[in-house]
C-alpha cells in the first residue's frame, strides 16, 4: 500500500516573475474556517475586497471585482465580454503576453491586426494612433507589464486616441499592480486586469479586474451572448453588485487571502510601496553591474518588479539557475519564446522585494560566475 505523507515542501526564496512570496498574515487569513459564499459574513469580505481594489486601482469603478480564475482568467474576461465575431482588435505586442492576447482575441471572432515592436522596446501614442488611423477598432490591448522582458510601457495619452475613434483600451498590469503606479481612472483605461501572485503577494487563483462605466455600456449593447459562460460579466457583475444573484462558488479562502493582502497594501501606503519597489530595484541593477552583466531593457523603460538580465555567452544559464535552487534556496526564471535561454527573470514583488533578499542574491550569483 502506497502511503503518502505529510507534505514537506522547502521554504524558497521566491525571486523569479511570480508567484512571489507571501507574507504569514496573508497566509495566516486562508486558515481562517469556511463560510458560504452568500453567508452575511462572506458578502461583508467581498464589499471589503471591491473596496481596497479600488484603492489599488486608483479607480472609482463600480465593477471592480476579483474575476475567480488566476490572471489569464482576468485575461480572458477582459477580451471575451468587449468582442463579438467580426470586431476589429488592436494589439500591441512587444512580448509574450502580447502574443497571448492575440491568441484569445482570434479565439473569440476577432479580426485581429498587430502593432509589433522588438521585444523589451516599447509603443509610442503616435504609433498607436497612426495604427487606428489605418484600421479602426473597437479594442485596444495592450501590456503594460511585460514580464517576458521586464519592459514597463508609459500610459499616458494613449486613452485619448483609442477614445477618438470610439474603441474601448484594455489594459495588462498583472506584473505593476501593487508594485508601481497603475492609475485607472487618471489614464482613463476601459479594461484593466492584474493576477494575485505578483506585485500584491498573494497566492495565485484570482484576477483582480476593473471596468469602466464606458465598457459597461458597450457590454450591454451586444448584439450576441458572451461566449464565455463562466466569465461573462453581465452574469458575474450581478453576484457581485447589491443583488448578490447565485453565478458560481467563489473560493473563499482566496478571497480571504485577498482581503489581507490589500490590506497590507493599504497600511504601508502606495506611494510608500512604490518607493520600496523602486529602492530594491536600483540596488539589483547597481548590483548586477556591478557583476559585470547587461540589462535586456533600458533603464528609462525597466520594470522595478522584474529584471531580465542578459545571460554571458560563456555561461550555462540552466545550471546557475539550478544551483541557486540547490545551494542557495533562491528561484529565478529563465527566458520564455524568443529569450529562452537568453536571458534571466529576476522578480522582486511584494514581500519579495526587500534589501536583505537583493543581497543575498547578488552575492549568490557573484559566487556561482566566479565558479563558471
């Protein structure tokens, strides 16, 4: 007979793009006991939870929920409700979750035209606008968090020529929310979505999203059902609004791990948050410099939540990933699509990015090059 035990699974130190580390409040709020998800209880939580994400948000949204699903369900919700068969999509891709985002646009009727860029550059709002002024759309996407290269695109301006040919701008943050400045209401963005795991320091398995009245109504006026059962926001919209109509389970304990996590964001402060974010971030890049290795992308553009560091021709960057696992305890990533192999993912978000763990990886890496 099989026995099967306790599980035993080592501590790390998370440093790759996600999932992140996980403050003990937040893991202490997910043993907190079960109630029903209609229980008067459960609905204070979710008041609670729309509340803080507005916060984060930076909106005044009405819909701003979390969609039950990691990021790539919030992904899929903010694509799935905006498109009917035949809609004309935008999309800037500059990496891999561009990619993706074309990939779920085809997969619901869109037609969907690229704006493409190298990876680890970024898009201009005179791109995008000579790109709408060739081929309208109703739906403009783009990533403002690259994690396949670290690139963290500027938004401003860019609502402003989406808006002028009357199309909708969905926004990725899923690797700045929490971490750096992500401002809904101020970039006057339609569709933004984020993941858990990230920047906020959660466990993965809910996707933050916001929507804006603007979107609402175009969700209203489709001709066609949303193809999507489970994320259709006409349905979802009701299980989280003053109704509380019954749409499906929602996982308790995520959401109690949610509400914690928030409110560690709310109690440090955003502002405070984002100057911490950025500290840890310039002492990596001073650091990996230092060591003699090369940014993939240019300061001016880097995301303080992940760098990708190019990896030196002589170097198995396979094995240096696997000894800071095996010796150090520490988790990087390599590069996804084009970059694999390339270059390393080094994530500093939540209650990963702290002084002492940028240290202790800098001297980590310091000794297994000298060894190579």
């Amino acid at each position: 007979m099989t026995i099967y035990r306790d599980l035993d699974t080592s501590a790390r130190i998370l440093l790759g793009p996600g999932p992140s580390m996980v403050p003990p409040r937040v893991l202490g709020a997910m043993a907190h006991p079960l109630v029903g998800h209609l229980d008067p209880q459960f609905i204070t939580v979710m008041d609670e939870v729309q509340e803080l994400l507005r916060f984060v948000f930076q909106t005044q949204n009405r819909l701003t929920i979390p969609v039950s699903g990691t990021g790539s369900a919030g992904m899929e919700a903010s694509l799935c409700n905006f498109i009917e068969p035949g809609d004309s999509v935008l999309i800037a891709v500059n990496g891999y979750f561009g990619e993706r985002l074309c990939d779920m646009a085809g997969r619901y009727g869109a037609d969907v035209h690229r704006l493409d860029r190298p990876w680890g550059e970024v898009f201009t709002v005179e791109e995008i606008e000579k790109a709408l002024r060739e081929k309208p759309a109703k739906l403009v996407a783009i990533v403002n968090a690259e994690t396949s290269t670290g690139a963290w695109q500027p938004m401003e301006g860019i609502s402003d020529v989406v808006h002028r040919q009357g199309g909708l701008l969905v926004m990725d943050c899923v690797t700045s929310l929490g971490g750096m400045p992500v401002k809904v209401d101020a970039w006057d963005i339609d569709v933004a979505y984020s993941g858990t795991q990230k920047c906020l320091g959660c466990p993965p398995g809910l996707s933050p999203l916001t929507v804006s009245g603007r979107a609402i109504e175009s969700l209203h006026q489709r001709k066609t059902k949303v193809a999507n059962w489970y994320l259709d926001l006409t349905m979802v919209e009701k299980y989280w609004g003053d109704g509380r109509t019954y749409h499906h389970t929602a996982p308790i304990s995520m959401n109690y791990a949610l509400r914690e996590a928030l409110r560690l964001v709310y109690e440090e402060g955003l502002q405070a948050r984002f100057e911490r974010h950025r500290i840890n971030a310039e002492l990596l890049w001073n650091g990996i410099e230092s060591l003699g290795l090369r940014h993939y992308v240019s300061r001016e553009y880097r995301l303080p939540s992940l760098t990708t560091v190019v990896v030196p021709e002589n170097v198995d960057e396979v094995a240096i990933r696997r000894h800071l696992l095996d010796d150090f305890n520490i988790e990087i990533a390599g590069g996804l699509g084009p970059l694999k192999g390339r270059v390393w993912r080094i994530g500093l978000m939540g209650y990963s990015s702290s002084r002492e763990n940028v240290t202790l990886l800098l001297e980590a890496l310091k000794q297994l090059l000298g060894r190579q």
